[in-house]
C-alpha cells in the first residue's frame, strides 16, 4: 500500500465515530497491526507521524487497546505476526509502539525499554502515555526514559511530547509529565518559537505561556494568532507592556484589531493609559464587552450615551441602545432601512425593549432577508391564525421555517398540524424536523407505566380534526407504523 493511501485511509477511520463493541477490535489498532506485519518501515512511520498529529486519538487508541481482549486480538494473523516481530526483536518502531499499548504489563515494561533504545520523536509521545501507567515498573522507566530525552535534546524531543502531554497532565499520575514539560520549556535549546506555530492549540498555548516574549512579538500574536484564547493571553501581556512603558501607538494598533478579545485589552490599556477620550469612541463597536467598556468610560466623561446611540446608524448603535434602554421610536424609521443588517438589527433591538410594532414587523416575515425574516419570526407577538399556513406555502425556506415556528407557538394542535404538512414537502430539512416533532407529540400522547408526568390530551376542535385526518393520510408513508398508529388512534 503506498504511504499516501496508509495515512488517508488512517485518517478515514481515526474520523469515524467510535462505536466499537466490548468485544470488537477496534479497526484502527488492526490497520496499524497490518502495517507492522507486512514489514514496510516507511509505511509505518508515516502512521505513526499521522497518529502523532492526532493527540485525543492516540490517547483514546491507547485505553481501547488495553481493554481489548486479548485473547481475541491476538487471534488475528495481522496481530499474531506483528508480536512475534515484537517477541523476535525486530520489531519496527510501528510494533514497538503497538506493544506499549499491550494488556502486559511486562510487555509494556519491555516495550518502553525498546523506545528508550531507538529514541525516535515518533515514539516519545507512547513514551508520555507510559509515564501515568498504573504499573510501578512500567511508569519509572518510562519517566526516566522521557526525562533523559527531553534533557539531553529538548528540540528534538519536546515538540514530540506536548501534545499527548498537556492531555495527560491532569491524570492521577499525570503531574510528573506536567513538570518534565515545565523544566524542558525553559531550557534555552527549547524551540518555543517553532512551537507558537504549532497546529495544536494545547501547544500553542502552552508555549506562549511559558516564553518570554518581546513586545513586538506579543503584538504579532495577539493580531494574527488563530485561536480566541491565545490572542486574548497575547494581547493582555503586550497590553499591560504598552501601560508600563507608555506605548500609546501600540494600544491604538491593537484596538483597531478586528477581534473583539484583543481590542477591549487594548482599550482597558487605554483607560489605564489616561486615555478615556479615545475608548468613547468605540461605543457603538460591534461587541458588546467592548462596548460596555466604552460606556463605562463616557459615564466619566459626561457623555449622553442613550442621544449618542440615537445619532448613528450602525449595527454597534442599534445594539447598543438596546443594552441601555430607552423610548425606541427611531428604531422602527429603521425597519425600512435599505441595508439588511440594519433591519434586523433594529428588529432585534425592539423586541429586546419590549416595543415592537407588529403591524410593522409582520410584514418583514416576507423580508428579501433571510436574516431578518428570522429576528422577524422571533419578534412578532400576535400571530394571526392563517399567516402561519400562508408562510408555509411560501417558496422560499426561510419564510416556510418562519410559518412552521410560529405555528408552534399558536398551540398543540397547530404545532401538529404544521409537522404534518412539511413532513411531505420537498425541503428535506425541515420535513425531518417535522417528522421528529409528530415523533415527540405522538409519543406524549402514550400513557405508560414509567413515565411520571400525566398525559396532556391534544384537544382537536370539530373544524380541525377532519383536516389532521387528511394531513395525516398523506404523510403516513413518510411516518413510522407507531407514530402513525399512535396518531390515528387519538384523532379517532
């Protein structure tokens, strides 16, 4: 099999979900076992290298292999060959690494001693599952394995150890691998900065956190880090940097950021900076932490928060002036804004105030806006009894989702009547969403022994029955027997 083919198709199941039985060998220990028996080394390290990237993987791979049983497992030819491999000691580094995941624990203890012979970064991070292991014999030579790697060539060996490492550290016997990691990180010859690079965030983290760090470099990683938590930590060391040393551009650079994380650090910079003029600047920002500071700031100020929301026209304002409070008249000129972010906005905006102008916003259920037609949905309080059915005729998606939810909220018997009529239309989402809704009514309507809660009967009027009757025969085909049953017997 070429080495392209041995990662995809390791990849393929390492995806699947996994929902291997008690007694089932989990397919992705029998690929590996098959790679190792066939004798390609090179085949091999690519897996490795594959499950290397995987931590979660890895670690979950090492508790199934452990409880597998046994007897089972090495029944298989592709298994029974790689341990006699194992057993002969010409082992790949592939079996070698299969062995350190054997129910033996002797086995393990041999296995562990073959990694610390041919230390190969493909290893080590079995070499950090080995050192939590519940047998004495098997985690002291494991940890003094890893421990002698990561000190005799960290830049080498510590890049290989943290992803598995920073999941384990929590372990009951994980601390020991949580302080190797530690003492390694700040050894002069670690390569923190290839490891800011890192595709695993855990890593990532752990290196920023660790380094010490210019400023320039903070900044670099608070603008362009990929993940939320590391730029938040990137941009509160440089922000608190800039207070210190009177940075005032760096602040202002950082709070033009288009991540909110970064840019309330660097307005809080500001303010601790004496630069309050600057912050009320951004009290109609798109986020809504960042905003709150803002205002906080104009309260200082003297600002009039509520006449300066009401001056702009911008999503952040519309917000905005939601959060505070206040006679919301100018929203609804906004309903009919040509943009369709401000009309949603606006629509939200009301119904948070409690203001909403039915009259007005029904209409926008119609809106050219998916967006809208769905804060319109959520918005309007008083639905006439027919708009839901006239939605649900409609062409578009948006509009028939807006009709079905808002016959949910006219009762029971609509909500029925409503599942049973998308369940055989052409829009396949929302015909198994109305599958599953008749599933749960019909299923509330069974009284049975151990369910505690009474039975709520669906009241269907004498104008309504004949109608789910009909609805009912059409979608029966598309319903299991016994919601089908269940359905009929209560609509008589």
């Amino acid at each position: 099999m070429r080495h392209d083919a041995v990662v995809e198709e390791l990849e393929r199941l390492l995806d699947q979900p996994h929902r291997v039985g008690w007694d089932e060998v989990e397919p992705v220990l029998l690929l590996l076992a098959g790679i190792d028996a066939s004798g390609d080394e090179a085949a091999g390290s690519a897996a490795l290298a594959t499950l290397a990237r995987r931590p979660r993987e890895l670690i979950r791979l090492d508790a199934v292999a452990r409880r597998a049983l046994w007897w089972k497992w090495t029944r298989r030819p592709e298994v029974s060959r790689s341990l006699s491999r194992f057993g002969e000691g010409i082992a790949s580094p592939l079996g070698i690494a299969l062995a350190t995941t054997h129910g033996d624990g002797r086995i393990r203890e041999r296995a562990v001693r073959e990694v610390i012979a041919r230390p190969l970064p493909e290893l080590v991070p079995f070499l950090v599952l080995r050192s939590g292991d519940w047998v004495r014999e098997v985690r002291a030579a494991a940890g003094a394995g890893l421990a002698e790697l990561l000190h005799d060539d960290p830049a080498r060996y510590l890049p290989a150890a943290l992803g598995v490492g920073l999941r384990v550290e929590r372990w009951l016997r994980g601390s020991f691998v949580r302080k190797q990691l530690l003492a390694t990180a700040v050894d002069a010859r670690a390569p923190l900065e290839s490891l800011l690079e890192s595709p695993d965030r855990e890593v990532r983290a752990f290196a920023f956190g660790v380094g010490t760090w210019r400023l320039d470099r903070k900044v670099s990683v608070a603008l362009t880090a990929p993940d939320v938590r590391l730029r938040s930590a990137a941009a509160e060391a440089a922000a608190r940097d800039c207070v210190w040393t009177g940075r005032v551009e760096v602040l202002r650079r950082l709070a033009a950021s288009p991540h909110a994380e970064v840019r309330v650090q660097a307005l809080t910079g500001l303010v601790r900076a004496g630069r309050d003029a600057e912050v009320v600047a951004y009290l109609d920002d798109t986020s809504s932490l960042v905003r709150a500071l803002a205002r906080a700031v104009a309260s200082r100020e003297g600002v009039d928060v509520p006449a300066y929301y009401r001056s702009r026209v911008t999503a952040g304002a519309i917000d905005g002036f939601a959060e505070v409070g206040g006679d919301g008249r100018h929203l609804v000129e906004l309903l009919a804004h040509p943009s369709a972010t401000i009309r949603a906005r606006a629509v939200r905006a009301l119904r948070l105030l409690e203001q909403v102008p039915d009259d007005r916003v029904r209409p926008m259920l119609r809106d050219p806006s998916s967006a809208v037609v769905r804060e319109a949905t959520v918005a309007v309080r008083s639905v006439p009894e027919e708009l839901p059915w006239e939605l649900l005729a409609d062409e578009r998606r948006a509009v028939r989702l807006a009709g079905y939810r808002l016959a949910r909220r006219i009762g029971p018997v609509a909500e029925l009547r409503a599942a049973l009529t998308v369940v055989v239309g052409e829009d396949e989402r929302l015909a198994r969403r109305g599958r599953a809704d008749a599933v749960r009514m019909s299923r509330a309507l069974e009284s049975v022994p151990w369910r505690r809660r009474t039975v709520a009967p669906l009241e269907v009027g004498v104008e309504e029955s004949p109608v789910l009757r009909a609805l009912l025969a059409r979608a029966a085909v598309e319903l299991d027997e016994q919601t089908g049953y269940l359905l009929r017997e209560h609509l008589g």
